[in-house]
C-alpha cells in the first residue's frame, strides 16, 4: 500500500517545469506591479499591439500543450487494447441494441426527454442578450467560409485581462458556429448535453452502490435535475461555461469511477483528459478534479479506502493539475491583466449565500458521511469525494462571486446533490422498500417523492418555472418589437412617409437593424447627444431628428438616460405595459 501511494515520478519532471514557470511569473509580476519602464504604455497603440500578440501567443502555447498531453493519453491507452475492425463494428451494433433496448424499457421517460428538448427548442429565436455580438460574427461571412476563428469568441475569453480563466469557456459554440449558425440547433445539442448529463448521473448512483439500478431511480436523478431553476438558467440560454462544464464533470466522474473499479489506462486517460480541459473551462473548476483525488488518498493513507489499489498515479496526476491550473492561470490571465491595469470582475454579490434546501441536505448528507466512515461505520464512496468538491466549489463561489442557488453558477453543485439524493434512495430506502413493494410501485413511489419535492420547491422565491417564463418572454419582447417596428416601417414605405430609424446602441446593433425596410439608420449617443446617421441617406453624416422620426428601445436602455431630450419622444407600442424595454416611440411635432 505504502508503494501504491507513491507519486508517479514523472509528476517530479512537472512540478520542476511548473517551479521553473512559477519563478518566471512571480518575476514578471514583480516587475509589472514595481512600474512598466522599458514596455510601453497599455493604453497606447504599441501597448494594445504588445498585449494582443502575448495573449495569442500564450494562449497558442499552452492550449497547444493541453492538446498534445491529451493526444500522447490517448495514444498511451489505445497501445494497451487494439480492438480489431470487426470488434469495433460488433461494439457499434452492441451500443444500438442497448439504445433500442433502453427506449423500450423506458417510454415514459423518453416522451418527457423529447418534449423537454422540444420545449427549449420551441423557445429559441436567438435573441438572447449576451448572443448577439457573437451571432453578427458568424452570420456575416458566406456560409462557405464558416471554418474560421470567431474573433469575439476568442475576445470574450482569451482576452479578457480582468484577472478571470477560462480560456475554453463557450468555444463548444465556437464549434458548432462552423457546422451550423441556426440557434435552435444548438438549443438542440444543449437539450442532449442535459439528458446525457442525467444518464451519466444514473450510471454513477449504479457503480456507486454495486448493484442494479433500483427502480424509481433514473426518474428522481431525471425530474430533480431537469426541474431546478439553475438547470433552466443554464441550458435554456446556451451562452453560460456552467453548462459544458457540467457535462465534462459528469463525464470525468463516470471515468473516475470507472479507474477505482478496474484501474483501466482507457478510464484513466479519459479522466485526466476530462479534467485537463475542464480546468480551462471555469477559473474554479480545478476543484471539481482534485477534491476527489485528495479525498480518495486520504483515505488510502489512513487505511479507510477500503480497495485493494495497485496505484494511485491518476489521483497524484489529477492533484497535480490544481499546479497546472495555477501556473497556467498566472501565464494567461495574471500578467496580462496587471499590464493592462484593468479592473478584476466584480458581480456585486461577493460573500451573499443564498442557499435552499439542497446546498442544507448536500451539507447534513456530506458531513454525516464522512463523520462515520471516520469511525469506521460505513465503507467510502466515491460520493464523498465528490461532496468535497461541491462544497469546495460552492466555497470558491460564495468568495468569489456570491452563492444563490438558482443562478447557473452553482450547475455542478445541483448535479452532485442530486446524484447524493439518489444514492440515498438506492442504497438505503429502495432496499427496505422493495420487500413490500413490487418494481412498478417503488418507481412510482420515486416519482412521487421527486414530486412532492418539486411542489415543495415551488414556493421559494426562485423557481424553475419563473426562471424559464423570464428567459422566453424577454426573447418573446424583443422578438415581437422587431416584428411590430417592421410592421410600421412597411406601413409607412406604402403611404409614402418618411422612415427613419433611430436606435441607441445596446446588445442589438446595425445588423439586427439592418434587415428592417429604413430609409436611414441613426445611431444616437445618448452620452453625447448626438445622432449620425450610419447606413441609408445621407450615410455618415449628423442627423437633426424630425417628427415622425421612429426611436427603438428593444433591450436595455431606458428612454430616461436621454435626460430632457426623452421628452420629445411619444411612445407608439410596448410589449406589455409595466415592463421596461420592448417599446417603440415616435419623434413629436
């Protein structure tokens, strides 16, 4: 055993590169925080010029690196098992037969996984706030030259310099952009990210506990994870890291479990493959991955682990990612940040726990596990390992950003909550219940008690209905604001009126304008109190607004922010009365 706990001594040649980079940075840091003589000035031309060329390069660099390690994993685990062709073609018709066998089994729940897809696919018409800047990018070059880099993609992350990291958040939209630009396709690929998610966690509770997966099971991982406000918020509005994270967490969590049962070089490729990319994902996210492999070498060390392990290599690998993530983090996000002297990222909700009854029943289930497995009560799972992480990552939340339970932020939490809720179930309740109960009742016991809990939950403040009633109706208020102004500028085209459109650069700009029938397009500054018109009559020139003169305020801005000048303005539509935005107003005589 004492052996078995050895590091790997190629994690020696690691720590040496990253003390040898850490020595390079803290001496950088040193010099940056001390004055930028001989560099110069950020805010200069030269300073811009400098600061872009160091992102690309040390982005270029250590990503390339990321790919390379993955790469050499992979080719490692594949030397170790060479199925043959007529083996693969053999595994691909296993894996349909299991597909066809599982939608039979399970009718019911594959009619709520389609509708639920449909619904977040319904729902999508691409007018998410934050989406739009990225859309104008992937929209506007010809369809057949889709395979490029998305500037505002790489921008949104890579150049941030606001002391964050995740150099890889979003870029899963990256992708997609150059295979489709319809956002209802991705809305669809992120409705089978969330069932994939919830069949992973179902494997999970399964290999965790070593036997069947007891009825009632997969349908209380299925509603108590498809139903919650911060599962809404994240995979209904696409845009948020949360969401590929979680996925890649789910995977790594099969793969870990996997590695501790049979200590496969496949399981453990993929594992530390997943958690290599996933702690470029989420500047937190490294404690997602290195909290289990503390717990787990921990209990080896103390003689609790209860396997009999002929290494611990993966779980010395994935601690020593938390080093990789530090020294990477100070490479691509430290540096440049103090050049460019910029502010960090502030939510305004820094140390504000809001909790609800999960983070309370994740708490009370995490700390009366690990209390009697010190007491030699109960035997490890890898559930308590996992516990760690959640509370580490909630921990790294409410320090950094704020903890409230509904927001997308808290995605990974909900997941392993949830996979805590079921274990419970299948290891200590359907076991007792099942003498008295036949398979069908104890899966509609288990419907019941994920709805009982639903209904429960629908009297706090936040719940998954009003989250994903906001999201559809502010895509419904602009949708229908750009419908109506068309309706209007068309109106007037037939009676021979003037069209001009005047708008106030917010998320929408000239091209989601563009499409609609104007004679000019005005950009008002509301800063300055200028207007110029940019595309139409008179293109460039400074414009003199004249009654009749249409003013959109789609998304964001309130007509107030004009000061006197909003009084010259009538309003002509809104989408609903009471509701800021989605208004339309006309210039008065």
């Amino acid at each position: 055993m004492v052996q078995a706990l050895q590091p790997p001594p190629s994690l020696r040649w690691l720590l040496i590169a990253i003390g040898l980079v850490g020595i390079g940075v803290g001496t950088a840091a040193f010099v940056l925080i001390s004055g930028t003589r001989g560099l110069p000035a950020p805010s200069s031309e030269a300073g811009q010029a400098l600061l872009r060329d160091y992102n690309h390069l040390s982005h270029g660099l250590v990503l390339s690196g990321m790919l390379l390690t993955i790469a050499c994993l992979w080719r490692w685990a594949q030397g170790s098992c060479k199925p043959k062709a007529k083996q693969q073609q053999s595994l691909a018709s296993l894996r349909g037969q299991r597909v066809l066998r599982w939608c039979r089994q399970h009718p019911l729940l594959l009619i709520l996984f389609s509708t639920y897809a449909i619904a977040m696919v319904q729902s999508t018409t691409g007018f998410y706030p934050e989406l739009q800047g990225w859309l104008r990018e992937i929209q506007a070059p010809p369809m057949l030259n889709n395979f490029q880099l998305r500037d505002d993609l790489i921008n949104e992350t890579m150049r941030a310099n606001s002391f964050r990291f995740f150099p890889l958040a979003h870029q899963d939209l990256h992708l997609l952009s150059w295979l489709t630009p319809y956002v209802k396709v991705w809305s669809l690929v992120s409705a089978l990210e969330l069932i994939a998610i919830v069949l992973l966690a179902d494997r999970t509770v399964t290999g965790s506990t070593g036997r069947e997966a007891c009825p009632g099971q997969l349908w209380l991982i299925t509603l108590l994870l498809l139903f919650h406000p911060a599962i809404g918020w994240g995979f209904f509005q696409l845009i948020y890291s949360e969401r590929l994270l979680s996925l890649i967490f789910a995977v790594f969590i099969v793969a870990l479990l996997e590695h501790q049962n049979h200590e496969s070089q496949g399981s453990f490729a993929l594992a530390l493959s997943c958690a290599l990319v996933g702690v470029f994902v989420k500047d937190i996210a490294v404690v997602l991955f290195a909290a289990p492999a503390t717990f787990t070498l921990l209990l080896a060390a103390t003689g609790r682990d209860g396997q009999q392990r002929t290494s611990y290599a993966l779980e010395w690998w994935l601690i020593g990612l938390s080093l990789v993530a530090t020294a990477a983090y100070g490479v691509l996000s430290l540096l440049p940040s103090l050049y460019a002297a910029s502010g960090g990222f502030d939510s305004g909700g820094r140390f504000k726990l809001v909790a609800d009854w999960r983070l309370i029943a994740l708490l009370l289930f995490a700390f009366s596990r690990w209390l009697l497995i010190a007491k030699q009560r109960c035997q490890a799972h890898l559930i308590d390992g996992l516990n760690l992480a959640a509370l580490a990552y909630a921990t790294g939340l409410w320090l950094s950003v704020g903890y409230p339970y509904e927001s997308f932020w808290t995605l990974p939490v909900q997941l392993i909550t949830v996979l805590d809720l079921a274990f419970a179930w299948s290891e200590w309740i359907a076991p007792g219940l099942r003498r008295r109960a036949s398979p069908a009742l104890l899966g509609a016991i288990a419907m019941g008690v994920s709805g009982g809990i639903l209904a429960l939950e629908s009297g706090q403040a936040q719940t998954f209905q009003k989250r994903i009633s906001k999201i559809q109706t502010n895509q419904q208020k602009w949708q229908s604001t750009f419908e109506r102004l068309d309706q209007l500028l068309r109106e007037r085209r037939e009676s021979g009126q003037p069209r001009n459109l005047i708008f106030m650069p917010t998320w929408f700009g000239r091209s989601e304008y563009a499409r609609l029938p104007y004679q000019r397009l005005i950009e008002l500054n509301h800063d300055r109190g200028t207007y110029t018109v940019i595309d139409g009559i008179g293109a460039g020139q400074a414009y003199s607004p004249k009654p009749g003169d249409l003013l959109a305020n789609i998304d964001k801005r309130e007509l107030a922010v004009l000061g006197e000048e909003s009084q010259r303005y009538r309003e002509i539509h809104r989408f609903r009365p009471g509701m800021n935005y989605g208004a339309i107003y006309e210039r008065k005589p």
